[in-house]
C-alpha cells in the first residue's frame, strides 16, 4: 500500500500543467505508463542498495537469496526503463507482470513469516494487506502499457 502511494504521488505530479503538456506525457495512459516506469526503477535500485533487507524476503526454498534479490531488482529497474519509452512499453508491461506474478510467493512468505525480517517498518497486517495490491499494479501496467484497453474505447461496427 505504502508503495501504490508512491505509483499515485507519480501519477499525480506528472498530470501537473507544465509536464502534462509534453508529448511523452500527452495521455493519462502515458502519464500512467511514466509514473509505473519511475516506481519499478526506484523499487528496483533499492533492491541494489538494500539488498540484505530484501533477501529475508526470498523463501527459504531458493537457494542464494542474493541472487534473486540482484535478478529481480535488475528486472524491475529493466522494466521500468522500458515503460518510460512507448516504443517498449507493451513488452516492459509484460516482462513486469511476470515479474509481479513471480515475486508473489516472496511477498507471501514475507506476511507469514511474521518477524522482524520486514523491509518496511510497519506492522505485520500490513504484509498480507498488500498482497492483493499485487492485483492493482499488474492492472496498472497493463493498462498503461497498452495490453488493457479501456471500456470507452472501443469501436462498435459500423451499420450500413
């Protein structure tokens, strides 16, 4: 939830009149897209930073929590930078919510495992609380990456 903040406080400051006027940023779906790019590429250099704090997270199932901790934040940071340029976007949305669906049981084994092993210093409800939220930002990237078309879009058939 802390970090649908951060999507959020993005999406929001890119809709500002000065940069809303750009033309990478001319479509909420781009603003979107931007906003999704500046949070995977934050998220994934802290991976780089902080990388002991997100190796608790890892299952103790996989061997070299190191390694998977570096792979996922190079893949986020990857994919970031990929939705920030259109002409990659769709492929950096979907290489992000591989990625989203692959760090799930990470994030599920962080709720259960109850301890003071949390990346985020905030109470243990809050682990299992943000789980669902892996639903709202694969939502978010596919629709700002152009997998998703919203409802208003579409063409209905002509009649002759």
């Amino acid at each position: 939830m802390t970090f649908s903040l951060v999507l959020l406080t993005f999406f929001a400051l890119l809709h500002l009149p000065p940069l809303r006027r750009l033309p990478a940023l001319a479509t909420p779906r781009d603003r979107a897209a931007v906003a999704a790019g500046l949070f995977f590429i934050g998220a994934g250099v802290m991976h780089f930073l902080m990388p002991a704090r997100y190796e608790a997270m890892i299952p103790p199932q996989l061997p070299s929590p190191h390694f998977w901790v570096l792979l996922s934040g190079a893949f986020q940071v990857a994919g970031g930078v990929g939705m920030l340029l259109e002409r990659t976007r769709r492929l950096a949305a979907l290489g992000l919510i591989a990625l989203l669906v692959a760090i799930l049981p990470a994030n599920i084994h962080e709720a259960a495992a109850n301890s003071a092993s949390h990346v985020l210093p905030l109470p243990d409800w809050y682990f299992w609380l943000r789980i669902p939220f892996q639903l709202v930002y694969i939502a978010w990237v596919a629709w700002a990456g152009g997998l998703w078309r919203t409802f208003g879009r579409a063409r209905l058939p002509a009649h002759g």
